[in-house]
C-alpha cells in the first residue's frame, strides 16, 4: 500500500501498515477516511506505545472537532483495534524490515479483521 504523501517521509510506514490494513475491513469508509486524511496531511507517531492520530496543524479546533465527529467516531472500535494492532507490531519488530504488503495479507488477517 502505497503512502498518497511520500512527501511526509517521517511516517510513510506507519501510514502504509494503516492503509493496508484499513484496505480489509468490510466497510470501506474506514479506509476511505484515513486514506483522505493521510492527503490532507494528517501524520501518525508511536508514544508509549500507542499510534497516535494528529490532524494537519492548519485545522482549526472547529475541523477538527467537525472531521472527528463525522469521519472517525463512527469508526472508533475499528480505528483502536487497528492503530492498537500497527503499534504493538511495530513495538515487537522494532529492527525488521517491513513488508506493508505481507503485513496486512498474512498477519492483520489472523483476527483483526471486522
């Protein structure tokens, strides 16, 4: 899964593992929402062990509270079984090479799929 902001480079990665992921739920609004984020400018980090979701510092509270409650809350049980899976993969495979695309066929499908 291709990041649709190769420009933001810091967080490509994470940014593939989500899309891809988010690419095998059967309701394909998820991706669809993350992936519209992500060109929007939107990044993702790990602290504490947690993905955690920034909105482009060029949102206002009032987008942001807008975005969340249309494009996200909807999705939540989805979105925190998703970043809660990317994180605890990258935690566990901290110096591997990662395959985006091996990721999400042969591991994210084992379970996590809604």
């Amino acid at each position: 899964m291709l990041d649709p902001r190769p420009d933001i480079k810091e967080d490509t990665l994470l940014w593939q593992l989500v899309l891809g992921c988010a690419q095998l739920y059967r309701d394909q609004q998820i991706y669809g929402n993350l992936h519209g984020f992500r060109c929007g400018g939107s990044t993702l980090s790990i602290k504490n062990d947690t993905l955690v979701f920034k909105f482009p510092p060029e949102y206002s509270d009032d987008q942001k509270q807008n975005y969340k409650q249309k494009y996200l809350t909807p999705y939540m049980k989805q979105l925190k079984e998703l970043f809660k899976f990317v994180a605890e993969y990258c935690k566990n495979n901290q110096n591997d090479v990662v395959n985006a695309d091996l990721f999400t066929r042969d591991i994210f499908l084992e379970g996590y799929k809604d």
